[in-house]
C-alpha cells in the first residue's frame, strides 16, 4: 500500500494537469479499446473503430 501512495503523489506532482491530462486519457483509452479489438476482434476492426479515433491512434507506434 505504501507504493501504491508513493506513485500517487509521484503523478499528482509530475503527471499532466488539466488538457493534458484530458488529451492523455482519451488518447490511452482509444489506443487501449484499439489494441484489444485488434488482437481479440480484428474483423470487427473497421467498423468499431471511427475514423477520428484511428487518427489517434495512428500517431504511436503500437506493436503488431
């Protein structure tokens, strides 16, 4: 339990604030919810996943 109060202050002091951290979240949820319709779904790949949103995820480098 001590770790787990050590990060949390770790992140609330250097993580992102405000926007950034909006953007960083909605960022690690498409990137997340993509990654698992690819690996468990890949044929419901296309039509579960909205263009805006691959346009997200397209700016990482995501492992195949």
């Amino acid at each position: 339990m001590w770790g787990a109060r050590l990060m949390g202050v770790f992140i609330e002091r250097l993580g992102p604030k405000g926007l950034e951290y909006a953007r960083f979240s909605i960022d690690s949820h498409f990137t997340r919810n993509y990654l698992y319709l690819k690996r468990h779904y890949p044929e419901k790949l296309a039509a579960h996943v909205p263009e805006f949103a691959k346009r997200i995820v397209a700016q990482y480098r995501l492992p195949e």
